[in-house]
C-alpha cells in the first residue's frame, strides 16, 4: 500500500502545489556533496575545527551528509597538536573528529604530516644532525598514520614545500636533509597505511606556472625512483575575479603523470569588503569555474573548502580587511556562491 507520505507528494504535484513551502519539504534537497556524487566525484566536504561544534546551526550543516561527504580536520592533525613533546604523541583531540567521521559515514582526509609551520617549540629550537631528523621525521609521519590505519581516505604528507618561484622552501627539513626529507615521510606513511592515498599539497599552483612545474618536476623523479606518491592537493586559496585561466589544463597535467587530484583547501575572498553585487556574481561564477574544472577532469577525484561559513573562516585574521570567501555567510544563509557549485558540478565537460 503506497505511504501517506508517497500520497501526499503525488497530490502534490497533480495541484501544481511545488512552489508552496509545505510541498517544498515533501522532496529531498539538494545538497554540494550530493551535486559531487551526481557528477561522479568521490566527496565534497569541509575543513573543520571541532571546537566550533558547540555552534548548533554549524553542527546541523556539517553532520549533513548531502552537504558534506568527507572533512578535514583543519588544526588537531599538525604537528604541535600531535607530538608536542618529543616522541610523546597525544592524537585526544584529532580522534574527536575522526569519531565523527565514522559515525556519520563521511571520508576523513587526513592533514598534515610535514609543514613547516604549526611545529612544536622543542622541534623548532632543536639542533638536529641529519640522521637524527630523519629519524624523527620518519617516527612522526609513521605514528601518526599508523594510529588513523584504516580510517583515512588520503593523507598530506608533504605540505607547502616550494616558494612561489619554484624553488624549495628554506626550513628546519630542507636546510638539514635537503629533499630527503620528502620520499622518508612518503616511506613512513605507505608503511604505516598501506591503503591510504599519499599526497602533497600546496597552494598557487592551480594555474601553470613555475611552481607548479617544479611540483610537477617532482612528482616525476618521485614515480622514476619508485617513492610512493598518490596525489596533487591544489589547495585553491583564491582572490575574487583572479581564478586562473589554466586551472583545468594544469589538473590534466597533473594527472598525466599518474596521480589523482583534489581541490583541498577551497575558498575564494574579496580584497575589499563589503562586497559590490558585481563582485557576488562574480564570485559566484569563480566557484563554478573552479568546480567545473574540476568536473571535466576524471581524476579529480574531490573537493574541500576551507570552512564553508564565512563566521569561521580563517581569511580575516591573515589578511584583515578581506573575507567573504565561503558559500555560507556569516549567519549561515547560502550565499550565490553556493550555487555556483552546483552549477559547477552540472557543467558539461568541455
């Protein structure tokens, strides 16, 4: 016998009634992680912080697997949270968020093993011999994927190592072990989770440019020497009306070498607030550029923004006076943006 509920949706549309609200909550909503499913990706989710979930109307947002199939803890996984001590490591806080994962079905995108920021004093103030951080490097990157074995979809192993010309980063990893440093945390972590996706993850290079050749020139002598590499996380920290004119060309390179990719760390900020209706539109069509992109590209397997309420997004405390980056505003409405990545997801591949 068909349900009341089913009766109810049937009188629903013979009456013509959809545009009512009460018929409105008859059919199930769309929702930015099922727009991804529809298009055939494997996620889309959010970075988070868990110590926002005490904000009710934040928590219902995120629990909401049509919104958001994966998260990425976005402080508790780093380095000072993890092992703050040396070899005393304390994984409270970041297992809070992967309790969650698993009781709400969602992907757990695990961030990070090696950056040079967020490091513990007794690491930055160390004096190191090479086998002595190379041990210690490899010791962290193992127990920490070790303790998430199973449970994490992909992991960033190597965060933000080149500056924008290309060029390797100066900091306590490279200026002791030179690059080694890479393919020991790569080893530590397949060890250690053999299953899980090993990527490296950076920020400008989502178009084509120098640093994104010197990340490409990277990944081949990684695959030529047999270390172990998975992904590409573009991180997508981009400026309103500046999204790259070769965002999806760069994707297909990527993966030409024979690794996934994902958008990680989507958000898309105005330099000047508040923003002009022009500039909404226009963000707007930045999120579906962006999302289109990767859309078109079979092995990007996966988008995250960077917090998706403007409330907790981390713009206005690095760069003060911008902002507005995410598809939820500060009081949690959907802004334009928010369909823009719908849109994204329902574009045609060019």
């Amino acid at each position: 016998m068909p349900s009341l509920r089913f009766l109810l949706a049937i009188t629903a549309l013979t009456c013509g009634a959809l545009a009512s609200p009460s018929a409105n909550t008859l059919f199930p909503k769309s929702g930015l992680n099922l727009a991804a499913k529809s298009a055939k990706k494997l996620y889309f989710g959010t970075a988070t912080n868990s110590d926002q979930w005490n904000d009710t109307t934040y928590f219902n947002i995120l629990k909401n697997n049509a919104e958001f199939g994966q998260v990425t803890p976005a402080n508790v996984m780093k380095w000072f949270a993890t092992e703050p001590e040396e070899g005393v490591f304390t994984f409270q806080d970041a297992d809070i968020i992967a309790d969650f994962t698993e009781k709400t079905g969602k992907l757990l995108r695990g961030h990070n093993c090696v950056w040079y920021n967020q490091l513990p004093d007794w690491l930055v103030n160390g004096t190191f011999t090479a086998p002595e951080l190379a041990f210690i490097v490899t010791r962290h990157c193992f127990n920490l994927v070790n303790h998430y074995k199973g449970h994490v979809y992909s992991w960033d192993v190597i965060n933000e190592a080149f500056n924008d010309d290309g060029t390797f980063r100066s900091d306590i990893f490279y200026n002791v072990l030179n690059t080694s440093y890479i393919p020991l945390a790569l080893y530590a972590a397949r060890a250690a989770d053999p299953n899980a996706k090993l990527y490296i993850n950076d920020f400008n290079i989502e178009g084509t440019g120098a640093k994104s050749t010197a990340l490409k020139n990277l990944i081949k002598w990684l695959k030529s020497n047999d270390v172990p590499i998975d992904g590409v996380g573009i991180q997508s920290h981009l400026i309103v009306g500046e999204v790259p004119s070769t965002f999806q060309q760069n994707m297909e390179e990527f993966v030409e070498l024979g690794v996934e990719v994902a958008i990680t760390e989507l958000d898309i900020r105005f330099e000047s607030l508040p923003p002009t209706a022009a500039g909404i539109a226009q963000q707007k069509k930045d999120y579906e550029t962006v999302i289109a992109a990767c859309n078109a590209v079979e092995k990007c397997v996966g988008v995250t923004v960077w917090d998706f309420t403007d409330k907790y997004s981390w713009i206005p405390g690095t760069f003060p006076g911008q902002g507005d980056a995410c598809p939820w505003d500060e009081n949690f409405v959907k802004k334009p943006a928010y369909q823009g990545i719908i849109d994204g997801f329902q574009s045609r591949h060019q």
